[in-house]
C-alpha cells in the first residue's frame, strides 16, 4: 500500500465553483500534512500547511485533516482559471524534513 | 524566482554522457533535497542533506551521484543514464525546525 494515495485526475470545472481535492494516508502517526501547488514549468510552492486534525482556512483555500479515517482534503471557494494547477498533497514522514507526496491532482478551471 | 535556482532548466544527454545538475538557495536554509518527478507519478525523494552532511538516500542508482560542498549549494552528477532517468529533477531547501520546503524551477531532463 502506497503511504500517500491522490487521484490524479484531471478535474475540470468552471469558474466560481467549489473544488474538493482529497488524498489518503495510511500511516496513523502522521502528525503534518500540506498542500502544494504547482503551475506548468515551475516547481511546487507551498499553499497550506496543517498539524493534526481538523479545519484551517486562508482566503478562498480550506484544508482539512480527519485522522480517523487518514484523509485529508483541500476546498477551493469561488475558484478561477488562476487556480489551474497541479494540486500535490504532501505529509511529513520520520525525521529530517522528509516529506512524502501524493501523485497530484491536476485542476482546470475554466471562464 | 523562488529563491532556489537550478541549472540549466533543460538537457538533454545521451546514455554514455556525463553531467551535473546544479541547484543555490541564498535563504539561509540548511537542508537541501533532490526529488524526482515523472509524469503521473508522485514525487520520488533521492537525496536529503543536512549542514551538508547526507542524511537520506532512498535507494537510489549510483549513476546519480550528489554533491553538497556548502549549505547553500548542491549538485547532482550523472553518468551512464538510462531513458526510463528522463524526468523533471526537483530541488529544494527548507530551514530548521520548519517544515515547508521551497522548490527550485526543476530541470527537465531527457535522456536518449
């Protein structure tokens, strides 16, 4: 069993809808998990960072973390062509900063 | 820019060429890491570096060698590459005690 399951999708949406982008760990001792965001050509840059369970919020960006069930999501409010990216869940595993991503979920958001 | 550069953005080389890729962060951090990425496929950790010393190697093929001479500079060397190497190679760097890594550009590299 992979550590970090994401679908890669692509998922195509129009403008100003609700995004939900999920993935699924199967560690239970995972404590931080993360999102990165990442634009064709570029490398990924970080856009949430969550410890533990439950809810945190910046902007039009929702990340959640239910560790009873090892899943963890990202919510995009209001989304817009800008936000058409790669979606990379991440989760820090043992020690030395190592972090162990998910396969990305591509987004299209289209006008 | 991020403040991670990479050099050169592309290459390409054939199976018996040698090469270095080269990765500078000026962000004062002291880890330094090599990832590859393929498409469809999750981010694969190669190498991690802490205070220059080498603290990780995922079990990765000796045709890549890395090299981090300071904490602000880090390469990666290649030799005799096969054509399933061809991916984008990812650096980045993150400082203590904090768990958000900062990414170079990458360089995509193809092997024929």
């Amino acid at each position: 069993q992979k550590e970090v399951e994401q679908d890669p999708g692509p998922l195509s949406v129009p403008e100003g809808a609700i995004v939900s982008l999920n993935c699924t760990y199967s560690n239970s001792a995972f404590q931080y998990f993360m999102w990165y965001r990442q634009y064709s050509r570029k490398g990924p840059e970080l856009l949430m960072y969550t410890y533990s369970s439950g809810n945190k919020e910046d902007g039009r960006f929702t990340a959640q973390v239910d560790k009873s069930s090892k899943y963890i999501s990202l919510f995009i409010r209001d989304s817009q062509p800008s936000d058409s990216a790669t979606y990379l869940c991440a989760i820090l595993s043992g020690g030395y900063n190592k972090l162990i991503f998910g396969a990305g979920t591509r987004l299209a958001v289209h006008p | 820019e991020t403040g991670v550069t990479q050099t050169p953005r592309h290459l390409v080389m054939g199976m018996t060429n040698k090469k270095s890729l080269k990765c500078e962060q000026h962000l004062g951090h002291n880890a330094m890491y090599w990832y590859k990425q393929s498409a469809k496929k999750p981010l694969e950790l190669m190498f991690v570096y802490n205070f220059k010393e080498q603290t990780e190697n995922n079990s990765v093929p000796s045709r890549f060698s890395p090299e981090c001479p300071n904490s602000s500079h880090l390469f990666l060397h290649l030799h005799t590459l096969q054509p399933e190497d061809s991916a984008l190679y990812l650096c980045a760097s993150s400082p203590p005690g904090n768990y958000g890594y900062t990414f170079g550009s990458g360089t995509r590299l193809t092997v024929v």
